[in-house]
C-alpha cells in the first residue's frame, strides 16, 4: 500500500492523520499518522536595506540615499522599476530588467525631493518577480520633514 500527501501553503513542518478502512469479514479501522516537511519552492526573495528611511530635507533640494537590494532566494531576481507611488518619480527603470542573481547584491540610489515644507510620507516601490513581494510591488517607506 502507498500513502501519497500532495502539499499544499506554506512550507514548513506538517503533521496529517489518515483514517484506512480495511474492509472484509472483520471491517477495522488504522489511524496513521503522516509527519514531514514541505519545502519551499525555488524562487527569488528580496531583501531591501534600509526598509524604513526617515530624512530631513530642505525644500526644493536634493537628499540621495543608497538601498541595497539582495537576492535571498534560490532563483535570479528580476527588477523592472523603482519609483516613488507619491510623486510618481522613477527612480531605476531597466531596459532589458536588471537581473540579480541568487545570494548577490545591487545598490541603488533614490532622490528625495520636496517643493512644501511639513512632514511627509513616500512609499518606495521595487517593481520585481520576488516571491515575498506582493503584486503591487516591494515597498519601502521614506518618511521625513522638509524644512525652508
């Protein structure tokens, strides 16, 4: 006899319990218990840093700040662009996309620029194929205050 658990969400440790039916003269019941581990599909992950930037800027001025993008994932990563969802300002856009390849790095640089004093909030978005990163994107937060 073969017992076969297909998987199914997130990886990781599972425990399943089969009911068997013997059936016959003396119909009986076994109660097996399946233990394993589903592993994670092949896939690209990123990881950005900083995840979080929080600035100081004078208006109408440029503040530069670097992020690292690596691949911890098992396939290549795909980027496409990088913008900002406020200000609709690109930052990196690839043309063929920019391919990192597992366990490697690439830095980018963002510009932050704002016209009106007062705090703000940018949301970053990494338009990428990782496996971590939602439809819309991979997101990093800019908060900050421009000051005159």
């Amino acid at each position: 006899m073969t017992i076969t658990y297909r998987t199914e969400g997130l990886p990781g440790p599972f425990t399943k319990i089969a009911t068997i039916t013997v059936c016959g003269d003396n119909e009986e019941e076994i109660e097996v218990t399946m233990t394993g581990v589903v592993r994670e599909a092949p896939s690209a992950k990123i990881q950005v840093n900083p995840r979080k930037i929080s600035v100081e800027v004078q208006t109408g001025m440029e503040k530069r700040q670097t992020i690292a993008i690596t691949n911890t994932g098992t396939m290549p990563l795909i980027i496409k662009k990088i913008y900002g969802r406020e200000s609709k300002r690109i930052y990196f856009e690839a043309k063929p996309d920019l391919v990192v390849e597992p366990g490697k790095s690439v830095s980018k640089e963002i510009t932050i620029i704002r016209e009106k004093s007062g705090p703000f909030t940018e949301l970053v978005i990494i338009e990428t194929n990782a496996r971590n990163a939602p439809r819309g994107g991979f997101v990093i937060m800019v908060t900050g205050k421009a000051r005159e």
